[in-house]
C-alpha cells in the first residue's frame, strides 16, 4: 500500500471463520487505505463471516458487495452526495427585473 489512493478490494468468498484476527486484519487494512485517502471494499462474504461483522458493528465500516466485479465497479461510480459538490457556471447575464 506504498500508493496514493489505493483501492482494494478484499474477496472473502474463502473466510471459514470471521475470528478476532481476521477481524484485526480487516481494520488494519481500513486503516492504512485510510491513511493514504483510500479506501476499501470486501466481496463474497459468506453468511456466517456476515453475521459476524454483524455483531461487532464492522459492516458499518466497509462497503460490502456480492462479488469482486461489483465492489470493483463501485469505485468508479461517484460517491452518495457527489454530484452536490460540482460547481455548476453561472450565467455572467442577468435578467433584469424590468424584463417582459
């Protein structure tokens, strides 16, 4: 994670059990993306692993997609709330109040 911006996507599709170390990890990871303006996404994660995250309030964290295709898509659509940060050009002409 030596990059600007990185941008990972996690594929837990093989988690067979979401314990304190995977879960240590998964912050870890969060963090240093973090750290670097970045951000990370996880994929597949099966039930158990979901219940889990759950639980311990880390689903609030990560975006959470189906497959890897999906939650790699993710980043390049713009963010909730995006759009209302463009700038929008304003028109140098004014109507004038006296216009019919």
């Amino acid at each position: 994670m030596n990059v600007d911006r990185p941008l990972l996507v996690l594929d837990c599709s093989k988690v067979q059990q979401m314990d304190r170390a995977a879960l240590l990890l998964l912050l870890c990871c969060l963090e240093e993306a973090m750290k670097r303006n970045g951000d990370v996404k996880l994929a597949g994660i099966p039930e158990g692993a979901r219940v889990v995250l759950g639980l311990t309030g880390l689903d609030r964290l990560f975006e959470i997609y189906e497959n890897n295709a999906d939650a790699a898509n993710s980043f390049r659509r713009l963010p909730t709330g995006a759009a209302s940060h463009l700038s929008v050009p304003h028109s140098s002409h004014q109507p004038s109040e006296n216009a019919a």
